[in-house]
C-alpha cells in the first residue's frame, strides 16, 4: 500500500500503527531518498496526514546491510523498523527475500538480532512472516528464531509462500505459534469482516491483528473492527478512488494509474455489488478517466 493510499485510509480511523512498503534492501546502505520516496512521512514525524504512526518495513536477507539500513530508517525518523519474511512475490523470493528466508531459520535471527543490535534500544524491532515455504513444518522454528533474535513482536500471515493468498487461512497455527514464543504474536490474513475478526481472535488466541487486503475491499474496515462503525457507502468508496487518482495524476501522472484503480476496484467488487458490474467494464478500459466514469455511474445508479 504506498503512501498516497495510507494517507486516505488511516484518516478513516481505527488504525493503531502503520507500515511502510517494503524498502529493497540488498548489500549497501541506501540514501536518504530511496527512504522518502516510498516513505515520505518521515518528513511528517513518521505519521501519515491524520497522526497515524507509520514504521519503516525491511526487506533483505544480508544482516549487516540490513542493520546499516535500519539505523539509516530510525535516523530519519522512524519509531522502530520492520522487518518482512513473508512476501510470497517470486521475483522477491528468486532475489533472496521475503518469504524465501523461512527455510533458513539461523538466518531470519541473524537478521534481527543484526537489526536489533543497531537500533536504539527505545525502537521496536518488529518483524513478519508466514507459516512457511511449502508447508508449515518449521512454523513455530521461525518465529522462535525471530523472538530469539530480539524482535518485539510478530506477526504472522496464516498461509505458506506456496499457498500466495488462496484458501484456507491457518489461524490454528497463528495459535500454536502464539502459545509457543515468549514475545506477542499478531494474528494476518483473511481478516475482512467483523465475523472473520471475532473467529481469527478465538481461534488463534491472538489480542491483536494486522489488516491487509481487506481494507481494499472496506476501506474503513479498522474503523467498523474497532469501533463497530458501518462500512462506507459505495459513492463514498468512490470518491476515494478519486482522490487517489488526483493524488497520482498530480505527482506521478498516468502511469501505471489505471493498472491500479482496476485492482482497486477488483478488491472492492468483493463487498461491494456496484463495483462488481463496474469491475467487469474497467476490464477493459486502458485509461484512469474510463475507469473513474464506471466508478462515478455505479454511484449515480444506487
């Protein structure tokens, strides 16, 4: 989710913390503006427009690059560093990140422990994962490795790389790990209703959750967990895709804008019946305009 998307949906409410996207990390230290570009709050105290903190997420597998640019993050204003084992991409795994570290468990702790090393001891080093490559055999090692290595919490995506993000969710095993790590466990995935809220918090045990792709589809999904609120209406979910687009279009231009209004619109179509019908024509739209004109119709027609 990067930043323009935060913005618009932490100031929905109900979020307590934010990370950023993933910044690349491989064996150097980057520069201030590899930072900013993908997180341009640490200009802002390192909170999205609304005051939602927002955290620095690492991706990499070398620990000492990892631990130069962690301090580099906390430098520039982050309140603690993330750290992701759990991108399932295989472009990111074929490099070495992500998800592909679950089956080198020495790894993953020498990771935080490196980061852990560099970062004041007042920041968090927080860190995520899934339940494993191909099956999740080693599930509760990782997270041990993880909590060995000094990380402040976990959390952990109820799925394998292998299974992306088709079903089922394991929230069972988000248990298992739970009740065996002494640090706090997050419970991730497939949370995107206040039912799959109540069921994901019994069945894993977990307090607490990470939402995800579920806000795509209920942009105001923390609000409606945290504080019982309805979801959006259709027009209002709408307008927000417009405002994302000005955000683009003012900074960035087309590009790419109407790859991601369609995707938008595809994770929204799973709640909303009017993006459903638009969802099918944007299909086939190759510019933002069209896609907003389908946007702004099926809002017209409520």
């Amino acid at each position: 989710m990067d930043w323009r998307m935060r913005d618009l949906i932490c100031a929905l409410g109900g979020f307590d913390l934010c990370v950023s996207e993933f910044v690349r990390v491989v064996n150097m230290c980057l520069p201030e503006r590899s930072f900013l570009r993908l997180c341009p709050e640490l200009n802002r105290d390192s909170c999205t427009t609304d005051g939602t903190p927002m955290r620095v997420q690492l991706l990499g597998q070398d620990p000492h690059a990892m631990a130069d640019n962690a301090a580099r993050a906390v430098a520039l204003g982050s309140p603690g560093v993330d750290i992701n084992f759990g991108c399932p991409a295989k472009l990111v795994n074929r490099h070495g990140g992500g998800a592909s570290l679950l089956g080198q468990p020495e790894l993953m702790r020498d990771i935080v422990e490196a980061v852990r090393a560099a970062v004041p001891a007042d920041k968090p080093v927080t860190a995520k994962m899934r339940l494993g490559g191909d099956d999740a055999s080693a599930a509760v090692e990782c997270a041990q490795a993880l909590a060995d290595g000094g990380a402040h919490w976990v959390v952990v995506h109820g799925r394998t790389r292998a299974q992306g993000y088709r079903p089922p969710v394991d929230w069972e095993s988000i248990g298992r790990i739970r009740e065996s790590v002494a640090v706090r466990v997050i419970a991730n995935g497939d949370i995107n209703c206040v039912d799959s809220y109540a069921r994901c918090r019994k069945i894993s045990g977990c307090r607490d959750v990470m939402i995800g792709r579920g806000v795509l589809a209920i942009p105001n999904l923390a609000n409606v967990l945290a504080q019982g609120a309805q979801p959006i209406a259709w027009c209002d979910a709408a307008k927000l895709m417009r405002q994302y687009a000005s955000y683009q279009q003012e900074r960035e231009g087309e590009k790419y804008l109407s790859g991601r209004l369609k995707q938008w619109m595809k994770h929204l179509a799973e709640h909303y019946p009017e993006a459903r019908s638009a969802f099918v024509q944007a299909r086939l739209c190759k510019d933002a305009s069209s896609i907003l004109a389908l946007a702004d119709a099926a809002s017209a027609s409520v």
